[in-house]
C-alpha cells in the first residue's frame, strides 16, 4: 500500500529556501496554529521546521486534513514555495512558506508523554524511556549527525593515507585488560565462553604480524566497568595500527587526522605540531594526567616553604615522603564563602584526603585556618610565594603525593566550574608522554600495568626490568582534549623473550602465559615488524566537539549508570529452556530490576 500515493520527497524542509519552486517535504508536525480559514503548521525534519501554509484558496477535503492535524503526526505535503507575510529570522527557513496544494497523513500520534522542542526540562529518565521521542529533538539529531561526520572524516583522511578497513571478531577469546569482560556462553562448546572485545587491541597487532601495515576500524569495544558521564559499557573507537614505525611517525599522523577532522567538520584550523607534556609534568602541575588546559591554576608545591612549621598535619606529610600542595583561586573570596569551602573540603575527603587546609583573604586580613601554627611572618612569606592577593582564595591538601596531587586536581576542576573560568567553545588538545610503565597496587602489594602488557618500555629503561621497576617507562602516549583522555596509545613489544618477560614482571604463571596470550607470543616467533597504534574514542571525541558534558547526548540509545537501558528494559531476564541449553544456572537472581 503506497501511503504517499506517488507523492516523493523533493527535498527537506531546512532545505527550502527559494519562492516559486514546487516541493515536496515529509516530517513530523512541530505545532499547528489553526485560525478558521488560515491554518498554519510547521513541519519538522531533521534539517529543520519549515511552515505550511492553508487559506481559503485550499481545496475544502486539504484544510480538512490539515485541521485534524496534530502535533508529531506525520505529514507529506506539496506545494508551491512563497514569501512569507511575516518573516522569522529564527528559522532557516524563515523567509518563505510552502502553500499547499496536496497533503498526506502518513501516520496519526498520540499526545508524546513530553513535548518535543530544543531545550526541554523533562526529566532524563523520563526521556530516555521515550528514547526514540527525544531523537527528534533537534540538538541531539545535530550530535548524531556530527558523530557521522567524524566517522566519515576518519575513514576520508585514514584511506588517503593507505589504511586499509579491516574488521576484527566481535567473539573473542577472554584476555582481561583492565577491565571486566562481558561473556558469551557458547552453546556448542557447552561450558566455554567468549568474550565481547575490550578492544581489537591482540588482533590488529596480529593483522601487524600479517604483513598488513596499516589497519583501521571504526571498532565497538564493550567493558564492563562503573560507569560516569564519559564512559558507557559499549563504545565505539577509531583504531589503528601501522608497522615500521615508533612514536613520532604515530604521533604525526594522528595530528594530521586532528587537524583535517576539525577542519572538515567545525571549519576550525588546528596549528600542529600539538602541545606535549610528560606525564610526571602534567601530574605535577595539574595533578592529572588528563589536564583541562583551557585554564590556569596551577598547583603549587609549598613543602620547602612550611617544612619548619610546627603543623602536625603538614610535618607527618613531609616526614613521611609526601607533600603539601596549594592551588590559589584568584579573585575568588566572593564566591568561596566559607560554607563553599566546608563543601570543598568534604569533596576533598570523598576522594581520599584527611582534610583541606585554606587561606580566604576577602578582608583586610587574610583568614588562614592554620595560622596559630604559624610562626610570625611566615603567613606573609606562603602568600608571596603563591602570589596570593587580596580577594584571593588558598587551598592546600597535605599527604602522600598519590593523594595530594590527584584531590587537588579535582579541585581545581570543582573551583573552575564554580567561577565559571572555563571557556566554551575553544579546543586545547595535548599529548602526554612517558607514562610509568608500572604502577604500584597497595591491596594487591604487586606491580601492575598502567597500559596494557603489549606496550614497548623506552629503550633507556630496559636495564630496570628486574631492579627498579618504578623507573621504567613506557613507549605510550596518550591524547587529551580539553580535560578528555580521547586516545590511548603505544609502541607495541614484539620481541617474544621481552613479551614474556614483561608478563612474568606482572606476576603471571607460564601456564597463564601460555592459556591467555599464547598464540600471541607464538606469533612473534614467526617475525613480526615493529609496530604500534592507538585507539580513539569516538563518543568521547564527539561528545567534546558537540559541547555537551555527557556521552548519552552523542549516543543514540546509550544505557544508564547501571548499565540498563530504560527503553527496552535490557538487561532482562532468559526464559529456563534457553539458560539449560546453554548449561547456565542462575544462582542470584535479582528481586526486581532497579534504574538510575
């Protein structure tokens, strides 16, 4: 059955601009405003609105339909384009109308459960169970198409440079690599599982040993971890690999990739080559290794300054190898009041320190919540130090450097957000470079990874394997846009002796060795060329490029913080006859499902 009875779409309706021209346009009705013989409706696509107009010129059967129309019906209309009476410089379209001659009804609507217009206040909860409603809205259609564009921006710049699109297993063997794995249980192979991919991290270095030296994907990658505003269960990344190569050949084509992505998609030149920083700079000057460049603020190191003062909390720091840190929030006073302080300090606690030391100047004298420790004079020379000014504002965390330079980060942010000193719509990229190769996991008393167990350590640091692991470092890289970790990349071992070594380094058995990366390692044994690649996610780069603050607004059904979506109610509960075939038990099922 022809609903549109040989009627064609010529064009959208933010496509029409031009009187005297015949159209035809489909959409959703945005509103409809009915005045007797004068019956105006705006039709919405996801170009944008543009009016239909009935008089009494219409036919009587078209003002009919047209009367009976509602909002979210949907419509296809032909009809000759007009100036408009009245022009709306806030539309596109605004200039001109479309006088209808012919008219469709495709489908009737009931009243949404929410109106759906740009900006809206309706609950997200309510929104993202009515998911496939709140798509129509127009800054969310935007974010998808613009997700689009970068897809497409990638595979344009990663093909002009020989790249070849090769897909990899969606089910794959289980190798943690940091994250929990989501399982598949196999049916055939009755007790076995796969894996859904963390990444198509071991494959693409396989497709390496293949001889194929230049891979992309536009790869979904899931893991099964607590999720935040920038992180969802599924995901989706730009991966490659490229052989012969070392840091700086990878670091340049991913500049390049930058620079044509944002001119292509935003018409925004990027200047390459993109700012570095090492990692033990970036921590120490921002207490992250993800900074948000776009602001100041920058911690300062006060130790050699109040190493004499006779402040338990500041001593029992230093003695004990820690630091104390202060970051100074200029002109801040007004807003920092003390009970914004006291909230500070609960943050502060949350995430791991004893408590948060503070100097409010917005009087004629400085309010320093140590002072009676405080030697005469030595107020005067922290304050000079920091460059503290009157309206200013000192806070100070004390500890081991793990705990004080991380919390003092996150104030920083929390500070930022609060004076309103992030700037919109500017893009600061950089690289961090030289990551510690392992790091120190105190429940576990062991060494750990902070990349994966492929990445190469830098040449210089190979002699410190076995005697001093804290100073190897790592060939590994990582993008950061705007305070978002948007890659994460590195040199790949490729020496199967060194590939072994550094598993036994993470504490893992020959017999895990050989269970979990086996045909990994017996792959090298058959030379494999140096290589290495990165991964860059693609919500997150969208998300960032779209200003918004959350990847659902860039995902177009994303779940939630327990990781269900609240439209189709999945996760969800498998019938006993299909759990048997698969030889699964459930053990602990949930009473009821629960959402955030």
């Amino acid at each position: 059955m022809d609903q549109m009875q040989q009627l064609r779409r010529t064009c959208y309706c933010g496509e029409v601009t031009k009187a005297g021209e015949t159209v035809v346009v489909g959409g959703f009705v945005q509103k409809v405003r009915n005045l007797g013989n004068l019956i105006f409706i705006d039709l919405r696509d996801r170009t944008g609105v543009v009016q239909l107009a009935f008089n009494d010129q219409t036919d009587r059967a078209i003002l009919e339909k047209a009367s009976a129309c509602h909002s979210e019906y949907v419509l296809m209309a032909k009809g000759t384009v007009v100036k408009r009476a009245s022009v709306n410089p806030d539309m596109k379209t605004g200039e001109v109308e479309i006088l209808v001659d012919d008219l469709r009804i495709l489908s009737k609507a009931q009243t949404p459960p929410f109106e759906i217009t740009d900006e809206t206040k309706v609950n997200e909860e309510l929104r993202l169970k009515y998911r496939y409603l709140d798509l129509r809205r127009a800054p969310l259609q935007q974010n998808l198409i613009l997700r689009h564009k970068i897809a497409q921006a990638a595979r344009e710049y990663f093909y002009a440079n020989d790249f070849i699109e090769i897909e990899t297993p969606m089910m794959m063997k289980s190798t943690p690599e940091g994250a929990r794995d989501y399982l598949i249980p196999s049916r055939v192979h009755n007790g076995k599982f796969y894996a859904l991919p963390q990444s198509p991290q071991i494959y693409k270095q396989l497709l390496m040993v293949s001889g194929m030296d230049r891979y992309i994907q536009i790869a979904r990658c899931f893991r099964d971890e607590d999720l935040r505003a920038d992180r969802q269960p599924e995901f989706t990344q730009i991966d490659l690999e490229m052989s012969f190569v070392d840091v700086e050949d990878i670091l340049k084509m991913t500049e390049g990739f930058v620079q044509y992505l944002f001119q292509k998609v935003l018409h925004l030149d990027i200047s390459l080559p993109l700012p570095r920083m090492t990692y033990q700079e970036a921590i120490e000057r921002y207490g992250s290794d993800k900074p948000d460049t776009r602001f100041g603020m920058e911690l300062q190191n006060l130790s050699d300054v109040v190493s004499d003062v006779d402040f338990m909390v500041f001593r029992s720091a230093i003695e004990a190898g820690g630091s104390v840190r202060a970051i100074v929030a200029k002109n801040a006073a007004a807003v920092l009041t003390r009970k914004e302080i006291d909230k500070l300090t609960e943050k502060a606690k949350g995430i791991g320190a004893k408590g948060l030391a503070f100097i409010r100047w917005h009087d004629e004298k400085p309010n320093c919540s140590f002072a009676k420790f405080l030697p005469e004079g030595k107020l005067d020379e922290i304050l000079q130090t920091l460059g503290c000014e009157k309206g200013d504002v000192v806070l100070i965390v004390a500890d081991k450097n793990k705990i004080t330079l991380p919390v003092l980060g996150a104030l920083r942010l929390e500070v930022a957000k609060k004076l309103d000193l992030i700037p919109k719509g500017t893009f600061h990229f950089l690289w961090i470079t030289q990551f510690p190769f392992f790091e120190w996991d105190d429940e576990t008393e062991t060494w750990i990874a902070m990349h994966h167990p492929f990445t190469m350590p830098m040449d210089e640091c190979l002699p410190y394997l076995d005697s001093d692991p804290a100073k190897v470092m790592a060939k590994a890289f990582d993008l950061v846009l705007n305070g978002t970790e948007l890659s994460s990349g590195s040199i790949r071992i490729t020496d199967y002796e060194l590939q072994e070594k550094m598993f036994q380094a993470l504490g893992l058995t020959d017999a895990e060795i050989e269970a979990k990366f086996g045909f990994l390692v017996e792959a090298y044994h058959y030379g494999a060329p140096p290589h290495g690649g990165l991964g860059i996610g693609l919500d997150r780069l969208a998300m960032v490029m779209a200003q918004t603050d959350s990847l659902r607004d860039v995902v177009a059904f994303p779940k939630v913080q327990n990781a269900s979506e609240l439209m189709s109610a999945c996760p969800s509960t498998v019938d006993k006859e299909s759990l048997d075939v698969l030889g699964i038990q459930v053990t602990h099922p949930e009473s009821a499902d629960k959402t955030e």
